[in-house]
C-alpha cells in the first residue's frame, strides 16, 4: 500500500506548481548533489535545494525516476484549502502546499520541511515523503553531497545472500561495487569478479539458504543465518560495509559446520529474532564491549555474574547449556585445562537494538589464531542469549587473497 501511496502523492504534488502562486519562492538550487535511485544515479537538469539542513528534489524529476504514472483521474485538487487528495489501490494521502506534514490514509504524518513552489514554476518535495508513505530507504548524506533512494541496504544483503541459492548474480552487480570490493573472506579472490563466480557455483552445488537475523549499524549489516552446500550444512555470519553511494564495498564472514543440539536442546541458529530496544543500540553495545574486554579478554571471571540476570541465560553454543552456572563451569574447565585458545583482540562491534555482534580474534599458544563472531541479546541490560560461530584462520600459504581475516 505504501508503494501506491508515494506514487499518487508524487504525481499529486505536480499540480501545485500552478495552482498556489501564494507560496512561491526565491530558491537557489544547490550544485553537487547526487541522486541515486535503485541504484541508478540520476542526472536532474534541475538540482535539488538544501532547506533548513533538508534536501528537496525538484518533483518531476523525481516522478520521472520513479516511473510514476502521471494518472489525473486519482488526484483531486481543493483551490480553497491548497490542497491535493490522492485515491490510489486503498490507499489516501492529502497534501497541503506549504505544510511541513502529509495526510496518509488519515493519518498526519510530519515531513522535514515543507513542500516549496518556486518563482519559476518547480515544485520541490522533501525527499523524506519517499519515505514515509511508500517505506523506501532514504539516506541523505551532507558529507557527501549524496541522496539515496531505494531498496534498504538489509534488503540488498538478503538478496546477495539468497542468490548463493537462486545462483542470480544480478543483485550482486547492482550493489556490489565494480572495482572497490575488499574481500576477506580468503577461500576467494578480492574484487566482484570472483564472487559472481562463486554464486555460480553454489547454485550448481545445490545450496540452500535460511536467514534468521539481519542487523544493521550504520555502513554495516550483518546477517546470520544456515546454508546448506551438497547436503552438509553451516552456520555463517556474513558482514558488509557499504559506501555512501549504497554500493558494497568490503565483507567479512565466518563460517562453522553445525552441531546437534546442546545439552539445553538450542541448535546455533534457533531462538529469538525480533530487534527491539532501538533506542538502545549504543547502550548495549558499551555493556557487551565492555563485558567481552573484561570477562572474554581481560578473564576477569569473578565479573561474570554482574553481566546476566542470576541464572537466566539462553546458550546455543552447541557444547553448553544454559544458565550462568553451566559458563562458569566451562570456563573453569578451560583454565584447568591450559586453555587452548584465549580472547585477544576485538576487531568490530555492530549492533541493532537488543543485539550486538562482536567480532574476536582468538590466539593459541602455538601462535595460532580463529576467528569467533559471537552475537549477544542484551534484555534490560543484561545479556540474555549468545549464538556465535568460530572459524581457524587458515596458513598464509592457503591465502587467495591478501586482504586478511580481519
């Protein structure tokens, strides 16, 4: 319904730039900035306008990039009240010229600025309504000078990652950069060229895919979830950085065979996946730095049980099982042990919500080292459930490319 909805409000809002000469203004277009649509950067005779630290696109560029219908017959147009009324597939949006909200399906939503008509006869739209009545990703980027408009960079993810199934490599050459490509993943070559291969491949492999969790931290998205190569099945993480243009630009992953179930019955990949606690995204993730720095690295074990609520914790480490008592005990048995691996350094940290991902480099008294990606769910500030997936990083000498695990 969204998706109608901005069509008709976009075609709508083209006959204002006739109908309220009351709210024309002096505007002067701001140059350098960029528009990409879909992935498509666009070349607008007519630049945007930078308002109140907002940008406005001249709105029958915009229409024309969407390829919006320019259908008269769902739009009606009040002189009196300066208003448009869009009726479009069930769905109702009333724009009124120089208002800084819009009406959809009766509900008032506010908008960054307000709708302007120039002197000369544009309408510029605060590129926000793509956002709120169609529900498409908009990233306006003042550093760079760049608007993007399109599919989120979550769903770019999901459809490279579902690609390694379907074996279409056009999702990968739409969002992946041509020629600025870092991988470490070092079982491939660096550069886009040898992941299109790879797609190819695992779609001959017969590879399934099951995406459970996809998180999203700035430039980062993470995703986690089970593939299936020839009948043997993995659990993966999968991060990728984009740029300010929505092209991706680096990616990281790890990569472990599944296990059975664990003493608790939890497999590495099943549990809780809604994201929630927005507004505590970078809360939770300084308590899980600062839990994996002080317990994981620093082996400050005595703090382990200021980091959870009693003995309440979810394990899907397929050799634990839940509860407190049962890390302690693993950790105890580890120390005794000598310890074959230990938590040295901490090389990232995304997170979204209820769920932050830590990225680790493990270090062995033989100077070797894996890589471990454990993903955390924080619930009222204590750490409630831990997946992760650990990988060795392979001798030098199996390298394909120089880029490193990390």
């Amino acid at each position: 319904m969204k998706k109608h909805t901005v069509t008709a409000a976009l075609a709508g809002l083209l006959v204002l730039s006739s109908a309220v000469p009351a709210l024309a203004a002096e505007v002067k277009p701001t140059t350098g900035i960029q528009v990409w649509v879909d992935g498509k950067k666009e070349a607008y005779k007519i630049a945007p306008i930078v308002r109140n630290k907002q940008v406005l696109i001249p709105l029958r560029q915009l229409a024309s990039s969407l390829g919006i219908p320019m259908d008269a017959k769902h739009i009606t147009f009040n002189t009196a009240r300066q208003s448009t009324t869009i009726r479009y597939d069930q769905a109702t949006v009333v724009l009124v010229s120089g208002s800084p909200e819009a009406q959809i399906n009766g509900i008032k939503v506010p908008l960054s600025t307000s709708t302007l008509l120039t002197k000369q006869g544009v309408t510029y739209v605060p590129v926000d309504v793509v956002k709120e009545a169609w529900g498409k990703q908009v990233i306006w980027d003042p550093a760079s000078q760049t608007v993007q408009i399109g599919v989120s960079n979550k769903d770019k993810v999901v459809e490279i990652v579902k690609s390694f199934e379907t074996g279409d490599t056009k999702a990968a050459e739409t969002w992946i950069s041509k020629d600025q490509y870092i991988q470490h993943n070092l079982s491939f070559a660096s550069g886009r060229d040898a992941l299109l291969q790879g797609i190819s491949q695992l779609k001959q492999a017969g590879t399934k895919v099951e995406i459970h969790r996809v998180l999203q931290d700035g430039n980062f998205v993470a995703v986690h979830y089970k593939t299936t190569i020839a009948g043997k099945s993995s659990i993966v993480f999968d991060i990728f950085r984009f740029d300010s243009n929505g092209k991706i630009v680096e990616h990281w992953d790890n990569i472990q065979d599944s296990a059975p179930a664990n003493p608790s019955g939890r497999t590495m990949i099943d549990g809780t996946t809604q994201i929630t606690d927005l507004n505590q995204t970078e809360t939770n993730k300084t308590l899980i730095r600062k839990f994996v720095d002080d317990v994981l690295v620093g082996k400050n074990r005595a703090a382990l049980e200021s980091y959870y609520n009693g003995d309440h914790y979810i394990q899907h480490n397929p050799l634990f099982g839940d509860g407190v008592s049962n890390l302690k005990q693993a950790f105890s048995a580890a120390g005794s042990q000598g310890a074959s691996f230990g938590y040295g350094q901490v090389h990232m940290v995304i997170g979204e919500g209820n769920f932050v991902l830590v990225v680790s480099e493990l270090t062995s008294s033989k100077g070797t080292s894996a890589a471990v990606y454990d993903l955390f769910r924080v619930e009222n500030g204590k750490v409630a459930e831990h997946w992760d997936v650990v990988q060795e990083v392979p001798a030098k000498t199996e390298w394909k490319n120089t880029n490193g695990k990390f």
